[in-house]
C-alpha cells in the first residue's frame, strides 16, 4: 500500500542548530498517528516542512505521491492549528460556506459540514460570540472540506471538553476508517495513547522511538505494576506467599517487568479465594514519554 506521508532522511536547520536530524516517517492510509515532543524537539518544524511552508536541506518527502507545497500536495491536506482564528463578524455558515468556495466545492455543504463537528445549532451565530472550543470546531469543519487524503492537526483538543474530545476522536475514527491518514501533534498523552495507532517520540530533532503502544512498552522496559487486594483475614498468607510486596492500606504493590509478568500473574492467582481483586497497571504513555526523553538528553 502507498503510504500517504513519506519521510526519507529528513533534515532542517536553522544556522548552526539542526531543527531535524534525518527524519525517517511513512503513514499509511487510514493510519492515525500522534506525534510528541517537548518544545523545541522539532515538531512544528516536520509539520511546516509538510505543509510545504518551509524548505528543508536534504532528504526526501512525499505528501500523497507529490513534493510538499505543491498544488497536488495542497488538494490532498488539511491543516488544523492549535489557535484557529476566524472573522469574528462572520457567522460560522458564512465562514464554511467562504472556504467551500475557495476550494471549488459547494457552499451548500457547509451546514452539513458544521452539523458533523457539533455546530449545527450555532451555525448562524457570529464566530465572534463562539468559545475557543467551538471556534477549534469551526477550523475542524474547515479541514473536512474536500475530503483530503492527509490531516495534520497541531493541538486540536485545545479548549474542548472532555464530551466535544470524545467527539473529535470519535470524527477522526470515521475519518481514518474512510481511508483519510491523520497526524496529531497533542501534549494530552492520555487522550492519544487510547485513539491512535502508532507513535511517534521526537527529541532534539531525532527520532527516538516509532511504534505502537505496546511496541514503546516493550522498548522502555518499564515495570508493570500490581494491586493487589487480599480478603478480610487473609493478608497475612498473601504476605507470606508474596514476600516482595509493599503493603499500604490493605493492598499489596507489586513489580515486574513485561517478561515476568504472567509469572507473577500466576503466583497471585494460584492464591485462589485468598484474593479479592488484582488490578494491573502498566505504564502509561507519560511514563514511557518521560522514559524516551530522558534517554535522549542523556
């Protein structure tokens, strides 16, 4: 399958500091992609370069089958930044319907257009009188024009609640099942570690770590950890049985790592009725951020 995004070797600097260092990247149609980074790791820079804004020194980089910023690139992308600013005197119709227009498509399909991303009921009202969140619907609306192959998306949770979140994720799950490919730039790692399908971990300019969740927890081997809850009168057996364990409150803690874990899981369960309840954490997309990071400045 053609990938939609391509990045071959990608590098960009500004003077004497290297923004990207030989960036390797393909996103594959219908693929969500959540790219992270703390400021400065180069996020903004391999999103402009994409976007076909700004050149970059050596490599290579296909956007749907054509060079970046040219018109095949552009008919096929859609942008959504993290501050969508539109004219506060314009209704959000008029706004949809004025960008319909620009593309060469129908104005008649912008209600249609703002009843997908929640605004139906607020579509005559001027933008000026919108919250954040709903102006960030507007610019979603905006991207959904012309059904594009490619949408970058920078923050595109910024000001929504937690029900408009649930939403949008829900939008880009349709849009990635209709084939679109979708890179989201997000500081909210809790949103993206459950609605995307791989990730992609950028630090200082480098590439530090590509895979799906369960491929980055495999990578940082970080621990696993266990609650477990013995039943009234029983601490003391689980004590014994499970040496390891710190016990706080009536609940054990307990730690491996990913090879061990059904070994331990084993032990707990052969506890039997002696065990209330087992809950296994392991660890979250922070932590494995945080892990990634930590590596690349040392």
């Amino acid at each position: 399958m053609t990938p939609t995004l391509s990045l071959q070797c990608l590098t960009k600097t500004y003077g004497a500091q290297r923004a990207l260092s030989e960036v390797s990247v393909t996103v594959a149609p219908g693929e969500r992609v959540a790219l992270l980074g703390h400021n400065g790791a180069g996020k903004s820079t391999m999103m402009k370069i994409i976007l076909g804004l700004i050149p970059f020194d050596s490599g290579d980089l296909q956007v749907a089958g054509a060079a970046p910023g040219t018109a095949e690139a552009r008919r096929h992308v859609a942008y959504l930044p993290e501050n969508a600013a539109f004219h506060p005197a314009l209704t959000g119709l008029e706004q949809i319907r004025h960008y319909l227009s620009l593309r060469g498509e129908s104005p008649s399909l912008a209600m249609d257009l703002l009843q997908r991303v929640g605004l139906g009921q607020a579509a005559t009202r001027r933008i000026g009188t919108y919250s954040k969140g709903m102006r960030q619907r507007v610019g979603l609306a905006q991207t959904l024009i012309g059904k594009p192959r490619l949408l970058v998306l920078d923050e595109p949770t910024s000001g929504l609640d937690p029900v408009s979140r649930r939403d949008f994720y829900e939008l880009l799950d349709g849009l990635a099942a209709d084939g679109a490919s979708i890179l989201l730039s997000s500081h909210a790692l809790t949103e993206v570690e459950a609605r995307t399908d791989r990730i992609l971990i950028l630090s200082g300019g480098h590439l530090v770590a590509e895979g799906s969740l369960a491929d980055l927890r495999r990578m940082a081997a970080l621990p696993i950890t266990f609650h477990v809850s013995p039943r009234q009168g029983a601490m003391a057996e689980v004590v014994l049985a499970l040496p390891e364990a710190i016990a706080s409150g009536g609940t054990l803690t307990l730690s491996c790592q990913q090879d061990q874990k059904l070994r331990l899981l084993a032990r707990i369960s052969d506890l039997g009725e002696r065990i209330a309840d087992i809950d296994v954490q392991p660890p979250t997309l922070e932590d494995i951020y945080g892990r990634f990071s930590k590596r690349a400045g040392q």
